[in-house]
C-alpha cells in the first residue's frame, strides 16, 4: 500500500509521521523519489502533470491538498482515478473568519473610514442594524454554509444560491440560473464562494453587478477566473457596486501596476482567506485513506461530471 506526496516539503513531513505512527500499512514516498511507479496507489499532490498521471498504472485516488481542483486538468486524470478534495476544518474555519471580517468591513463602511483618516477627516457614517443588511452567499457548500454560521450571530438577512436546492433555517434560499436574478436583486453584499466550474466561470461579471442594488458589496474568495475583473472595474466607477474585498485573481501574483492594488474601493488579500493546516489537513487525508480502506463513503470526492 503505497502513496506518493508531491506538494510542499515541510507539510510532507508532517504528513509522513501522522500516516506512519496511525497508518502503518502505508508506505509513504515523496516525490521524485517515486520508486516502482507500478506500487503507487494513492498519489497526493496539487497540480500532478500529465506525464506523472500516466506513469502511475495503479493509481486509485488523486487527493488534491487544496478545496478546489479548478487547477487541475482532469480530463487528463484517468476514469477509473477517484479525485478527492481537502476537507479540513481549519481551513472553513478560517475562511469563516475572512468571509466574517469582509462583510463587517463592508457593512460598517471600513474603506471610507481608512479613506477618511488618510484625509485627516472626521466623516460618520451612518449605522445600519445588520437585520436590515442583506447579504448573499453564492455557494452553499462546505465552505458556505460554514459562513454563513459565522455570520447568523450578528443577525444578518442571510440569503444563499446554490446550484440545487437546499433548505437551512433562517436563510433564503435559491437555486439554479432561474433564480439568480432573485437573488442578487436581494443582495447588499455578495460573498462567492463557488468552485470554478465551466458554469460558474466569470459569474462575477457586468449582467450580475448591474442586478445587484446600486451600490452593492462584493467579496471574491472562490477563485480569480470567478470575475471578470475590467467588469468589476467600470462597475465600480458607475457605481453599482460599492466597494469590494478580493483574495483571489485571475493573474497570482497580482501583476506590478494592476488597477486593483490602488484602487480605493477595493481591499485585496494575497489568496489567503484560508490554507490547508498542516496537521488537520495531515487527520483528513488519514480520516478518507481510513474511510477508503473500510469501503466507507470519503469526504470530498469529486463528481467529476459535475467539476467539483
Ligand atoms: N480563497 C481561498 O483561500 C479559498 C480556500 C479554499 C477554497 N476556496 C474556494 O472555495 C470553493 C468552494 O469550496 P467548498 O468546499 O465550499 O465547495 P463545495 O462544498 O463543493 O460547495 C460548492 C457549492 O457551490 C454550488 N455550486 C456549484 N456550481 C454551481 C452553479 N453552477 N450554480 C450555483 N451553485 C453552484 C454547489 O451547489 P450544490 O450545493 O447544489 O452542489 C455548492 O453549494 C472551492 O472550490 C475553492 O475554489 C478558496
């Protein structure tokens, strides 16, 4: 039973001690040092090449060491090759944390009090109660509804979008392309948290700002290829959206002299509203290679046709 790590040194280390003291039937390879291709059957990595996919005959899962797999080619994954996704409570917790202090900072006008302070200004807003700020999760997966919890304390009107419909207490819920309209129409600040599917790809586009209420908030930490970034731009100068907090981009680094990095309605983050943790990401992947073992249903296998 062999498994071979192809991602960052130091979280392979972690990872190798946790598997070998709770796993001890799993031989643990890092990459190059592969040994006999035809022994590897669990590959974990981040964006495995083609030429790596094709020399593992054996292969059974690919676990990605991130929640997304938009960075993988998966056509170039064999069929029979399972695709499973990070789940680790560390990482929504912490995207809770950031989708929490983006809606705070928007909601309680963070950015003209940065801009007025700057200016030498005293310029109060004004308040309003958070039940009558609307705010609209697209995505109630994982990472969703995870913030949405986080943000029912504070008494938010909570609406979310998925793809297909769901029912959580205390949140509006829609569904579907037919529904979108709807929903944005409702929404003060808007949070994406999808994956980046051919679907959902430059979801963050002009037609969804301009049925956003003039004025609108919008957070990015799906993914970069989520937005079209000229869109958000000239929305932003007309002013049907207001402000927006962005972790994610199209180019990442974002490129020397991008209009985002001094725009003064925009908030940018280095992609890091959440990362894997090294030790709970380390007990997912041994909770799933567990599970796998047992013939017990894995957390976060991806339905490919659905790309996510
Ligand atoms: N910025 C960061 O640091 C960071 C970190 C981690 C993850 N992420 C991003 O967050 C994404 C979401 O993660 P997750 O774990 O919450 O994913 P997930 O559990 O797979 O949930 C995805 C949600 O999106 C909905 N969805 C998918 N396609 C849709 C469509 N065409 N129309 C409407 N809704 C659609 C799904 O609807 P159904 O419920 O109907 O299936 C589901 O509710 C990841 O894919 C990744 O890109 C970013």
């Amino acid at each position: 039973l062999v498994l071979l790590y192809k991602s960052e040194p130091e979280r392979g280390r972690i990872w190798r001690a946790l598997l070998a003291e709770h796993l001890p039937q799993l031989e643990f390879r890092t990459w190059p040092d592969v040994g006999q291709p035809e022994d590897i059957r669990y590959l974990v990595a981040w964006e495995p090449s083609a030429e790596l996919l094709e020399s593992l005959p054996n292969l059974e899962l690919l676990f990605s060491v991130g929640a997304g797999i938009d960075h993988m080619d998966v056509a170039r994954v064999p069929d029979q090759v399972g695709i499973v996704r990070m789940i680790d409570p560390a990482l929504t917790q912490s995207m809770s944390e950031y989708v929490v202090m983006a809606v705070l900072a928007l909601h309680r006008n963070l950015l003209d009090y940065i801009d007025a302070q700057r200016r030498g200004r005293w310029a109060p807003q004004g308040i309003v109660a958070a039940r009558e700020r609307r705010i609209g999760i697209m995505g109630l997966g994982n990472l969703g509804l995870a913030a949405i919890d986080a943000l029912r304390q504070f008494g938010f009107d909570l609406a979310g979008w998925s793809r297909t419909p769901r029912t959580i207490d205390g949140v509006d819920c829609f569904a579907g392309s037919g529904s979108l309209a709807a929903f944005l129409g409702r929404t003060d600040i808007l949070v994406c948290l999808l994956p980046l599917t051919e679907k959902t790809r430059g979801i963050l586009c002009r037609r969804t700002f301009t049925m956003l209420p003039s004025g609108a908030g919008v957070i990015n930490v799906g993914r970069g290829g989520h937005l079209v970034e000229p869109d958000l731009l000239s929305a932003l100068e007309d002013g049907s959206v207001g402000a927006a907090v962005l972790d994610v981009f199209e180019e990442e680094p974002l490129a020397a002299g991008h209009p985002f990095w001094s725009h003064p309605r925009i908030v940018i983050t280095p992609h890091r509203a959440s990362h894997t943790g090294a030790m709970t990401g380390g007990q997912a992947l041994l909770g799933n290679l567990r599970r796998h073992l047992a013939g017990e249903p894995m957390h976060g296998l991806v339905r490919r046709e659905l790309g996510y």
